[in-house]
C-alpha cells in the first residue's frame, strides 16, 4: 500500500505486527501520523484499535518499527506521547479534588502532604488550557464524563506531546460535553501542532473532523481521506453499509 509523504514531521509506522500466545492481533500495520493532522482509527470490535495503541505506548512488545520523522525522513529522537485513555476507574466517593488528582501526577510531592503554589499554578495553566479551568476544586467523583475527559486531556498535554493518543474519548459524554471536548482537541491541533491519533466508533464525527482514516482488521485494510475510505468497497465490506449510509 503506498503511503502518501509531506514536507511535516510525522509518526511513521512501519510493518506493526503483535502476537499473543500464537493468535495474530496485529498483522503488517504500516502508516503515517503526521503533525498537525487528526488521524483515526475504526473499525469493528476486535479489529486490534487497542492493540495498536499499546503497541504506541510501549505496552505491547511488537514487531516492525515506529519512528518520529522529519519531512527529510531524519529521526527526531525522543517521541513523547500523551494519552487520554476511554475510562478512568477510580472510587468516586474519594475525597480527591481535580486539583489533588493532578497534583499528584505533576508534583514527585505527595499531596497530603500540601500542594505548592508552583504545583497549583502548573494545575491551573493545564485546567485553562484545555477550557476547564473552574474544576481545579470540584471533587473529580463530581465531574460529568465530559470534563472528566478535559482533566485527563490536561495531564496528558503536560509536557506537551509529540503524539497524543486518545481511544474514544467522546463515549459517554452528552452533546454538550462532546462538542466543548471537541472544540478544545482542535484547538489544541491547531496551536501546538501535533500529531492526534483517536480511535472513535462515530462515524459520523470521523466524517466531519478526521483530517486521515485508517481502517483497520488487524492490518490496514484502507486510508485516507474520510470520503475515501467510506467509498472504499473495504468499508462496506467491514461495517455492512455504504458510506453514504454511514453519513444518514
């Protein structure tokens, strides 16, 4: 499969194949994720979304290569990836403020112990740029699924990624939570430049937003646009329905 190249660094995927005691979960998944672009993952359950991304994460060991390029094909070494996982467990009846449950992952500090006006005030740049600056104090078991989802994108901005990971953020969330996340998340493309990759099952969102789609079944079965990959007879093929069907 030919892999469209540009002048922008980008995330480049080469021949990832994972597999766990001798069944194929993945299978030669090369692609590109390159900067300033939203890319997205679909595809039906157990395609191997999931796997993927821990392979991403070094949770996975794999076979083939991942690297961070520069438009010359140059390595750029130390890729830095943040994740926004699906859910957060956690006891919800837990005295722990959003400003505490940062704290924690900004500060080598242990919280009881006080949180520093330096700490807070890093808590508080995050919250606001992600547009969830008045949560700092709100119990995180109080948080709706919307902006719970904006606190983690928070932690996972700092420090600023290369590749930010998501894997469906959006699931759970009410329409307006949905569209402030959404709003945020393309902000945050368009000022830092990065390169987003976000598993989604909405094939609408993915119509209207994914700047790339990667079908995926355990290897790459299409990708491009969005209008491309829809058309594609793969896509009818996985989903049972033409693209325009997924567009009603």
């Amino acid at each position: 499969m030919h892999l469209h190249s540009c002048a922008l660094c980008h995330i480049d995927l080469n021949g990832i194949s994972v597999r766990r005691g001798g069944q194929v979960l993945l299978q030669d998944v090369s692609m590109h994720i390159h900067c300033g672009q939203l890319t997205v993952l679909i595809g039906q359950n157990g395609a191997g979304k999931t796997t993927l991304i821990r392979a991403l994460l070094g949770e996975l060991p794999h076979g083939g290569s991942i690297r961070h390029v520069d438009g010359r094909g140059l390595d750029i070494p130390h890729l830095r990836t943040g994740y926004v996982p699906q859910h957060l467990q956690f006891d919800r009846e837990m005295p722990l403020t959003v400003c505490d449950f940062m704290a924690a992952s900004l500060s080598r500090r242990p919280v009881w112990t006080g949180i520093s006006k330096k700490t807070r005030a890093r808590v508080d740049e995050a919250l606001a740029a992600v547009d969830a600056a008045g949560l700092a104090d709100l119990p995180l078991g109080r948080c709706s699924g919307g902006e719970l989802q904006r606190v983690l994108l928070a932690l996972a901005m700092n420090p600023a990624p290369d590749l930010l990971v998501l894997d469906e953020p959006v699931s759970g969330i009410d329409s307006n939570g949905l569209q402030m996340f959404l709003d945020t998340l393309l902000d945050l493309k368009r000022t830092h430049h990065m390169a987003i990759l976000l598993v989604s099952h909405d094939l609408r969102f993915v119509r209207e937003y994914a700047d790339h789609v990667v079908l995926l079944d355990k290897s790459v079965l299409a990708q491009g646009s969005a209008a491309e990959v829809f058309a594609s007879p793969e896509f009818a093929s996985v989903f049972g329905f033409s693209g325009e069907e997924a567009a009603e």
